[in-house]
C-alpha cells in the first residue's frame, strides 16, 4: 500500500477545525473510499466527546448542589450521544 498523501496529523487537524466551524461528522469531503474518512471520523468524535464532557462539567459548576439537575442533564447529554452515533475509541 502507497503512503497516504496527506498525514494522519493534518487530517486530525482539519477535522478538528471543521468541528470548531460547525460542520458535521460526514462534511469531510473525501472520497467514499478513501482511508482518510476513519481517521477524520474518530477526530470529529473525540472533538464531540470533549464538547459533551465540557457541558457536563459546566453544567455540575453550575448547581453542586442540585444532583437531579446534574443527573438530568447527564440522561439528556447521554441521549444526544446515542442518537448522534457518536463512537468513543482512544487514540491509537
């Protein structure tokens, strides 16, 4: 197999500037066969995973003492990650 044309880190990278401008999990403009859609992919997810984590800790800042708003708003971010197909792998 060929080397890829563009590195893994720059397709990190512009998955990671896409998310920042708002477009979504497919808006890659790769081909359908290309090799670099996974990699893309799994960037976009670890971008959406962080932005989850960061409203759940915003939102237990917000009201310490609040449990059933912090455990509601935990059902409401867990159902977006759910419906959003969003998969959580590490880094390889």
């Amino acid at each position: 197999m060929a080397d890829p044309v563009i590195s893994r880190a720059m397709i990190e990278a512009k998955a990671r500037s896409a998310f920042a401008r708002g477009a979504g999990r497919e808006d890659h403009g790769f081909n359908w066969h290309a090799h670099a859609i996974a990699v893309w992919q799994e960037e976009w997810d670890r971008c959406e995973r962080d932005r989850l984590l960061d409203e759940v800790v915003d939102i237990a800042d917000a009201c310490p003492n609040e449990p059933a708003a912090i455990e509601d708003a935990r059902q409401r971010i867990a159902a977006n990650i759910h419906a959003a197909g969003v998969s959580y792998g590490v880094r390889p």
